[in-house]
C-alpha cells in the first residue's frame, strides 16, 4: 500500500498535463465561441480521454498482475486511478452542467427537420446542385 501511495505520486506530472489540458480547451473554445460551448466541449473530451485513459490502465494492471510484475501492476494502477478519478470528476460535472442548462438534457437527432420543412426530393438535389455549379461558371 506504501508503494502504490509512493507510485501515485510519480502520476502528479500527467495529472499537471490534463490540467494544463483543460485550461487551454477552455480559454480557446470560450474565446472562439461562448463559455457554456466551452464547457459543453470539455465535458465531451474529457469523457473521452478519461475513459481510454482508464481502460488502457486498467488493461495495463491486469496484465501486469497476469505477469507477476509488482511494480508495473503498481505504476498502471496509480495512472487508472487518476484516469477513474478524471472520470467521476467529469461526470459529476456534466450532471451538474445539465442540471444548470437543462436544454442540453436531450440531444439533437441527426435526422430532425424542422416543422415547416418538406424532404428535399431527388429533383429538387439536382437543381441545387446544378445552380451551385452554375455559380462557378465562367461568365461573359
């Protein structure tokens, strides 16, 4: 147990880099766009990362336990633990963020239209895209 504490803290510096990682998404998505956007992105990338992250530790630590590898099995269970962490810390973030924004409770499905809008038909596709082409046209 001493040696997995002792372990942990070698995992401080990519503790530091996911930090450091969150920061900028944040200030460059908030600049480019709006800060709930921001948040809405850093939700998504750090369910993402945080769970590759853990289930390639986790792999790491099954492995090095099938192996018999003490050492291992302690370094890539200090690194799931940081990953599970990241985890639960982003989950209880995006609760929280759609508790305060309950818009972003539902997705938006791919295949909605809006309530006026017909099918576009397959002649209406092609004179869309003959018009496009048209734009593009030398002129005389």
């Amino acid at each position: 147990m001493v040696n997995l504490l002792a372990r942990l803290s070698r995992s401080i510096p990519f503790l530091i880099a996911l930090v450091l990682l969150a920061v900028i998404v944040y200030f460059v998505v908030s600049w480019r766009s709006s800060p709930t956007r921001a948040k809405e992105v850093l939700i998504k990338l750090f369910m993402v990362l945080c769970s590759a992250l853990s289930i390639i530790f986790i792999l790491g630590c099954l492995y090095a336990w099938a192996d018999g590898n003490q050492s291992v099995l302690e370094l890539s269970a200090s690194f799931a633990v940081v990953g599970v962490l990241g985890l639960v810390i982003t989950l209880i973030c995006r609760w929280r963020f759609k508790k305060g924004h309950p818009h972003y409770r539902t997705p938006v499905n791919a295949k909605a239209t809006a309530a006026g809008d017909a099918p576009i038909k397959r002649s209406d596709a092609f004179w869309w895209l003959y018009d496009l082409v048209g734009r593009f046209r030398p002129k005389k």
